[in-house]
C-alpha cells in the first residue's frame, strides 16, 4: 500500500494553547486568502451565484477555486506535535517553515530525497506508520485531531463577502 503525508510538519511551539493561537491566526488568513481567490473568479460563478457554485464545489469536494474546505490535522505523538496541512496554500504558512515548522514529509511510493539522510527517513516512516495505524482508515479524519479553516458552513459569508470585494 501507498503511504503518504504530504505538507505534514512538526510543530516546534510551546504547547497545544500556543498552536492553538497560530492556526487561529491563520483561519484568519486563509478566510482572506479564500474570499480573494473567489472574488478574482466570481465571473466564472455568473450563471449558478457565487453562493451556488461554492456551496456545490465545497460540498463534493471539487478541486476548483470555488472549494473554500480547508483544514489543518494535529496529531500527538511521544509528546510532540504535528500538523498536516489539507487544503491550504503553501504562501500562508510559508514563514513558519524552518521556524516552528520542521518538515517530516514522507511517502513510501518515490525514492527518498538525497538530502535526508537514511536515519531520518526511516524515522520519518515510523512515525507515519505509527500516526496512520490508529485506525483502518488511515485518513486524517480517524488518525487525528481537525482544525477546520474553512468549510460548508462558510460557504454563505465567503460569496457575501467576495461579492463585496467584487463590487468595490
């Protein structure tokens, strides 16, 4: 079977209440970020409503700039903290990286980069094996706690307020 944890972290902050604090702060972030990218596109949504067309894209899951889901898992281990990032853009937590984010990707189906070294990557397999086999599933959903950013329930607000923008 294939395993892989893309945009998958640790998290170098205090504690829990601190991480906390962070991804309240980029819930914020990503709203904004949500409501740009859906006011640049509100002409494509012309024949169905902005509402309409973000709602139906959000609710079956399309890959489209009209699916405002987004959501960060949290998985405890050993006492650590890591954070899986599902569906927010890399430029929003870019300048956490190599701060208060240490990278921990890994994927058993592609050669493993040069510059990890064997130990780390092995170690790195371990601790996917280990998060992911908290359930049959293996999918954030069962294996993690979900920070939710964004999902159906802002789907209203988000078209309210790209209309807004969109009307300036």
């Amino acid at each position: 079977m294939s395993t892989k944890m893309y945009n998958f972290y640790r998290y170098l902050g205090k504690d829990i209440f601190s991480l906390q604090s962070w991804l309240e702060e980029l819930r914020q972030k990503y709203i904004q970020h949500a409501i740009e990218t859906v006011a640049n596109f509100a002409k494509l949504a012309a024949k169905e409503g902005l509402w309409g067309r973000i709602s139906r894209d959000t609710r079956v899951g399309l890959n489209s700039p009209f699916n405002v889901t987004a959501s960060v898992a949290i998985y405890l281990d050993n006492g650590y903290i890591y954070v899986q990032f599902l569906g927010v853009p890399y430029e929003l937590y870019r300048e956490e990286v190599g701060l208060s984010l240490i990278d921990k990707h890994y994927q058993n189906q592609a050669d493993q980069p040069e510059e990890i070294p064997d130990e780390e990557w092995n170690a790195r397999e371990a601790l996917v094996e280990r998060l992911l086999n908290k359930h049959d599933s293996a999918t954030p959903s069962h294996c993690a706690l979900i920070w939710t950013l964004a999902d159906n329930g802002d789907c209203m607000w988000i078209a309210d307020q790209a209309e807004r923008r969109e009307h300036r």
